[in-house]
C-alpha cells in the first residue's frame, strides 16, 4: 500500500529547545489517522511541517512519494487543511469568501457545485451570512468547506473539534467518515482528547514533549485482552497472600504504592469477574475495581491525570 505521509526520523528545534524528536510516522493512503497528544505535545509543529510552512532540521518529509523539499506546490494541490483556526474576510459572506479562494486557486466551481459543498459542512442556508456573524463552530464549517474546495486526496485537520457544540462535533466526526468511506479521501487527524481519535480513527500515534509515546493500530491499542486492572480491598496483606498462592500471581503487576490498598494486575477483561468472585469465595472485601486499556494507561500517564 502507498504511503500518503511518511516521516523519517523528523527533528524540529527552535534554538536549545526540541519541540519534535526523531519523529517516524507513516500514514498509508485511506486511513484515518488519529494525531494524539497533550497540548505543547509537538502536534502542531509536525502538522506545520508536513504542510511545509516551516522545515525540519533533520530528517525526511515525503507525501503522496514525493519528498516534500522537491516540490511542494504540486503536492499541496492534493492536501486541504484546518491548521489552527481559519482566516477569512470577515466583512464578507461565506459564500464570498469560497469563490474568492477559489478564482485564488483558479478552481471554476457552478452554484450547484458551491450548494453542494455547503450541504456536505453543514452551512446550506448559511452561505450569504456575514463571517463577522458567525460562531466559531460556524467558521470551522467554513474551513471546511474551503479545505475541501479543491477536492483533494488528503485533508488535515488540526484540533478540528475546538469551540465546537456536541452537535458539531458529532456533525465533523459523521462527515469525516462519509469523507473517507464515499472519496477514499486520507484523514490525518490531531485532537488531545481520547475518545474523539478512538471514535473515528483505525491507526494512530501518540506523542509527548516530540517523542513518539505509542504507536499502532487503534483497535489493537483499546484492545480488552491486556487491561490494566486496579483492585482495592480492604486487607490488601491478605489478599496479596492468597493472591500469591494461586494462578493469579502471574497477572500481579510491579507495585506502585505499597501503603495503598490497592492490587494491580494486567488481564483480559473477561477474567475480572473470575478474580472477583474468588476474591469473595475466600471473603476477602472488594472495595472498588477499575480498568484502563493500554491507550488509556499511556494517555493518563503524559497527561498526569
């Protein structure tokens, strides 16, 4: 499968300070790729230079197979983007604006063609309002709108979901698939909130302070067969010595803090009623239990949470 981005040990330093460090990030053509991360993780520096609006100081950039230091205006002309929020002509109409940018591109679009395009990003009806007037939500459906303008192979999206209402939100995730399942149009996604990559992406990276934290495919990441289980009893001696006289020894993970009353274990989701109910059979008091998958325990660690 051809790779519509690669990243090839990608560094980025402004003076002493490294905001993205020996980065390697492929995504191959037709995926949605979730770009994960804190804020001041690095996202939006990598995301700007694979846009070439600024350049590495070492390593690779290639999109669509083409090193993006060769010739990066034929390559943009396959890539529409939301980097931080949109500038328009606030002064003007929606719709102003669009054929603006589109003469700007020399892109020849019929009213049909523009009605469709604001029925697809949710401002059909919309498009003869003032920008001036508009809500945030409504101005990243606009840059929308323009990043799809051109009709391109890929659209990159940085914190697409920000100031949006639920509704948007949930508007941006149905179209972003319809996107991807109707055009076969590649999606590189960045947000810091889990739930939005795990909901719409099928691969990912995570990143902190630059460096690559973890990195897969999503399902494998969420996956329920090795769960980081935290049990709290009430006599954590004698659980432990039960514990350490049965099968259960294997799943018994490094202690994090010994004064609480609190048993870790890494195990597929469906041995936990097993463990609770032999727990119980030899009256040893659960006080709660608690589980994260891999993807939660990396993001909980980097966000401090």
């Amino acid at each position: 499968m051809s790779f519509a981005i690669s990243l090839q040990n990608v560094t980025k330093k402004f003076n002493d300070f490294v905001a993205v460090d020996n980065l390697n990030l492929t995504v191959n053509r037709g995926d949605i790729y979730g770009f994960l991360g804190p804020n001041g993780s690095g996202k939006s520096t990598t995301l700007r230079m694979i846009m070439g609006l600024i350049s590495p100081t070492t390593g690779n950039i290639s999109l669509f197979g083409t090193a993006l230091s060769e010739n990066r205006s034929e390559i943009m002309r396959k890539v529409g983007c939301i980097i931080e929020k949109p500038d328009f002509y606030t002064y003007l109409t929606a719709h102003e604006n669009l054929k603006l940018f589109a003469r700007a591109h020399q892109l020849h679009y019929t009213e049909s063609q523009y009605q469709d395009l604001y029925q697809l990003v949710g401002l059909y009806k919309r498009e003869q309002g003032k920008v001036k007037t508009f809500s945030h939500g409504m101005k990243q459906r606009l840059g929308l709108a323009q990043a799809l303008l051109h009709n391109p192979e890929m659209i990159i999206l940085d914190e697409p979901n920000t100031g949006l209402d639920p509704q948007g939100i949930i508007d941006l995730r149905k179209l972003i698939m319809q996107l991807n399942a109707e055009r076969g149009m590649t999606v590189l996604f960045s947000s810091h909130i889990l739930t939005e990559v795990q909901e719409i992406c099928n691969h990912m990276i995570v990143i902190n302070k630059g460096k690559t934290i973890a990195q897969g495919n999503v399902q494998q990441l969420i996956s329920s067969e090795s769960l980081h289980v935290n049990l709290e009893v009430v006599d954590r001696p004698r659980a432990l010595a039960f514990i350490q006289q049965s099968p259960w020894v294997s799943k018994l993970q490094q202690e994090i803090n010994k004064t609480e009353q609190v048993i870790h274990f890494q195990m597929a989701k469906d041995e936990i009623p097993l463990l609770v109910q032999q727990l119980s059979a030899h009256n040893i008091d659960i006080l709660s239990i608690d589980y994260r998958n891999q993807l939660e325990e990396y993001f909980l660690k980097i966000t401090h949470s």
